[in-house]
C-alpha cells in the first residue's frame, strides 16, 4: 500500500474467521489504522486483493470520536447516527434497537436521554461501542478507541468486548499499541510495523495466550524496497 512514493504497508497477509477476537498490535505510524481502512472498503489497496464474505457487514469504533467537544448531543442520538433511515425521527424499532445495544453495553434504558457530552471518558466509549452495534455488524473493528481512558475503565471495556465475542460470536479486530493490554483477551495476534512480523515472538505468542507473560514489544521500521 502506497500514498505518492510512500510505502506504509506491504507484504501484508491474514485471515480472519468468524468469531475470533484478533489482537493487532504495533508502534505509532506502523499503518495499523490504514490496514483497518483497507479492511472497510475506505481506502482501495495500491496492490493486493482483500477477500470479503459476501454481504458481510462491520462496526468501526474509531480513535477519538465526539469526545472532546462541546457539541451537545443526546446519547440517543449519538446511537442513532449509526441508522441508515433518512429521517430525522426514529422507528419504533430503532428506538428498541438502541435500547438493546445500550444493555448489551451495561447502560440501562434511561441513559439514552443524557447528554453525550456529560458522560465520562469510560461512559462515552460504551456508548460508542453500542453506536457500532447499532445495525448488528458481523465484524467490529477498534482503532485504539481507548486512549483518553483511565487504566481501570479500560479494564471494564476489554471486559466487554470479550464479553460480546464470547455471547454473540461478534468477530473482534481490535487495534493497539499497548501489548500488555489485549493479549489476554485475543486468541490471536497479529503484529504490524509496515509489514507483517512473523518471527518476533515465540510461536505460542500467535497461537495461545493463555500462557503468554505480558512483554515490551519494540521493532525498527521496515527500509522501503
């Protein structure tokens, strides 16, 4: 993949099964956000084929989304983005639908009508995550949605997410660059600095984390060939 004479990702190949909760770890700038935006259909790949099932449809938690602005908004509303209706009122059904997700995320039906921008950073990435389970995706994808997160709501929201890979089968691809933070959770690993890094841990590392000790994970940059 290339912007103008830039090489930012290459040599790039996996696969993804239904149900499983994909960790994928790398530094800053590694292209782990483009390989994502490939994966959506948003940015077309210079080389290379992505291979979709067809008709599969996918949820997007980007890095930073409303959460630090002044824009008053209600959390129905924020939920409600994520409809495709073209009216400005909703359904019956959507109205239930956002009640639902708002459950699955451990929020009760009331807290639809708060305003968005009076929540907590924890707050507001559950509401966020229930955006992106709006139209029941088969695919979620998470683009380091926990930056602005204290370390302890982190806790809860990795909690959630396995939560939801383990109650509904929802396949989980989630973006990191904080290793300690998602190996228990995955049960696979895909690490990224330009290119794919296949030999920088052991192999139970890819395969099993159960028994995987949290580690510092560093790589140089790959030299453009």
């Amino acid at each position: 993949m290339q912007f103008g004479n830039t090489t930012v990702l290459s040599n790039i190949s996996l696969s993804v099964q239904k149900g499983e909760y994909i960790g994928l770890i790398g530094p800053n700038g590694a292209g782990k956000s483009t390989l994502l935006q490939i994966i959506l259909g948003n940015i077309p790949p210079t080389t290379g084929v992505v291979i979709r099932k067809k008709n599969i449809s996918f949820g997007y938690v980007p890095q930073d989304y409303f959460l630090h602005t002044n824009f008053s908004i209600s959390v129905e509303e924020v939920i409600g983005m994520a409809s495709t209706s073209l009216f400005l009122w909703k359904t019956k059904h959507e109205k239930k639908r956002c009640t639902e997700v708002l459950q699955m995320v451990g929020l009760d039906k009331e807290f639809g009508k708060r305003n968005f921008q009076d929540l907590s950073g924890g707050q507001k990435q559950r509401v966020i995550i229930a955006r992106s389970l709006f139209n029941t995706p088969d695919v979620l994808l998470f683009d380091e949605p926990l930056s602005g997160v204290d370390f302890a709501t982190k806790i809860q929201i990795y909690e959630l997410l396995a939560d939801l890979n383990t109650q509904y089968s929802t396949t989980i691809i989630f973006v990191s660059h904080e290793i300690e933070s998602v190996i228990s959770k995955c049960n696979k690993i895909f690490c990224i600095n330009k290119t794919m890094h296949n030999g920088c841990h052991p192999m139970e590392f890819s395969q099993n984390t159960e028994s995987i000790t949290p580690i510092h994970h560093h790589h140089s940059l790959t030299k453009k060939a």
